[in-house]
C-alpha cells in the first residue's frame, strides 16, 4: 500500500506534488486524466479551489473521485469564498470523506476572477484559519464545541518566496506558529534569491515545497513578471527563450534545471502547469527525478 503524504513529509524523500484543476462545469473525465499522468511520479495531488477566482467544480467531489482513484490528495481550501461556519462544515465534509491533508490560503480577490462582482467574504484570514484547523483538530470547534477531534489530519500553508518582504516572512512565521506542517511556494525561478528565502527561515523546523510554472513562451514570462506577485523570472531566463528555436521546450529545460538547483535547498517541488499535465512526465525526467 502507498505510503501516505503525512508518512512521505517525515521522511528524507525529495516529494513532488502537482495541482490539479477542477472542471469548469460537471465532466470530471479531463481532471481525472491529468491525474493519470502524474500516477506514480506525484507524491500527492493538489485540488485547487475556484484557482484565480474563477468558478469551478469543488475540490470536495475532486478530492473524492481521485481518492476513489487510489491517488492522494491535498484539498485546498480558500477564505475568500466562506465564512468560518463554511469553511469548518467544508473541512468536516472532507474529512469525512477520506481526505486527510488540507493546504489553506486566501485566494486570490474576486475581481481577478470570471464574477468580479462577487463580494468576497474574508471572513478570517489564513493565519486564523490555521488556528482553527488546530482546534479542530484537537477536537473542538471555534465556538468550543466538541467535534470529536480530525486524528491524522495534516495541515498546510503557502507563501511567496521572496525574502525581501519583511510582511510575508513574518506573515510565514504566524502561519507555522499556527500549526503548518507544510509550505508550499509562489513559482520560483531565482534560486539565489530563494535561497536566502530558505536560509531566513532555517530556524522553523517545516517542510518547504518550492513551486515551479514551466514557461510555455516569451510572453507568459513578462506576464508572469508584471501581473503575480511574488514572482520574478530573471531577464536572462527571457533572453535564453526569446534566442531559443523552441521557446516552449527552452522554458521546459529552464524549468528542469531550476528543480535540480532545488533539491539541495528545500523538501521538493510544487508542479503547476498552465493548463493540463501532459509535458510533467518529461519535465521530471528532464530533471533526473525518478519515483518507485
């Protein structure tokens, strides 16, 4: 039997996770083939929650039919769509049916999304929603009423990586203050820079899981670049595609030695494709990374 993610996080194992994106309407069929790309070379398989604010399936019924699939799951959970009576039913409902690791956030603003009327609700923030994960946890929720408690429950966060944001690093110390037993990263693409990330938190005993965006082409990277914060693609990574006969598999190549530089600075990568998964297989192996 595979061993679980909680098991894979306390051992020395370089872990790979991937996103997976809910359907935008009720066909489960492409979610679950991106799924069986990645079998055997994901460690666990991130179901994001209306990513980009932009409306989607729950992650609840994904996470289940992977789970139903044999494949491990971290069930993303935002604060911008529910209140705390929503996201504590939510994390009760998940739990109940087999998923056992959760990965909080925000989530992006609604107005970067497909309802940019919607009214975002923020109702607690992630630190805080961190903290009741805790408590529930223990077996109560944040009105103290017992719950009978989430035994195996493994509890994640993300952040960027930019060592330079004072707030965010200090925002990243709450979180594990909190009770993160992971971190997973913004994309990166300096590794210098990440490393200074990684030596100003050398003091927190937690996983770090560094995020990685193969750039598909010139354009997305000066997107990436001018619209994501917390991202920074170095001009002489553009210049590399921009002289490149193939920009997209120069950026494949880019993206395969980024993750050979990580793999002695933090516990894994984090793969985020833009779009489906079909060039993660080649991308790992590019990148020497071999799992079973």
């Amino acid at each position: 039997m595979p061993r679980a993610f909680k098991d894979k996080l306390l051992s020395d194992d370089f872990l790979v996770t991937a996103e997976i994106t809910p359907p935008k309407g009720t066909d489960l069929s492409g979610a679950l083939e991106d799924a069986e790309i990645l079998r055997g070379l994901a460690d666990a398989l991130n179901v994001t929650d209306n990513q980009r604010a932009v409306m989607r399936m729950s992650p609840l019924a994904v996470s289940r039919a992977l789970l139903d699939r044999g494949h491990d799951v971290i069930m993303q959970l935002t604060c911008r769509d529910r209140n705390r009576l929503a996201l504590q039913s939510d994390v009760l409902a998940a739990y109940s049916l087999g998923v056992r690791n959760i990965c909080v956030m925000s989530g992006d603003h609604t107005t970067k999304g497909d309802h940019p009327r919607a009214k975002p609700v923020f109702d607690i923030d992630s630190v805080q929603l961190l903290g009741a994960l805790r408590k529930m946890k223990e077996g109560f929720d944040l009105s103290g009423n017992n719950i009978g408690g989430l035994p195996g429950m493994t509890v994640g966060a993300v952040s960027n990586a930019d060592p330079s944001k004072p707030l965010q690093m200090l925002k990243l110390r709450k979180k594990i203050r909190m009770g993160a037993e992971f971190v997973q990263t913004q994309a990166v693409y300096d590794t210098g820079r990440f490393e200074v990330f990684m030596e100003q938190i050398s003091d927190l005993d937690v996983p770090v899981i560094a995020g990685v965006i193969p750039l598909r082409s010139v354009k997305m990277a000066r997107f990436m670049n001018g619209n994501i914060p917390g991202i920074n693609v170095p001009q002489e990574m553009i210049e590399c595609m921009e002289n490149a006969d193939d920009p997209g598999r120069e950026g494949l190549s880019i993206c395969a030695q980024t993750i050979r530089d990580l793999r002695g600075l933090c516990r894994g990568v984090h793969v985020m494709p833009i779009g489906k998964h079909s060039r993660t297989p080649e991308l790992l192996e590019m990148a020497g990374i071999r799992k079973g």
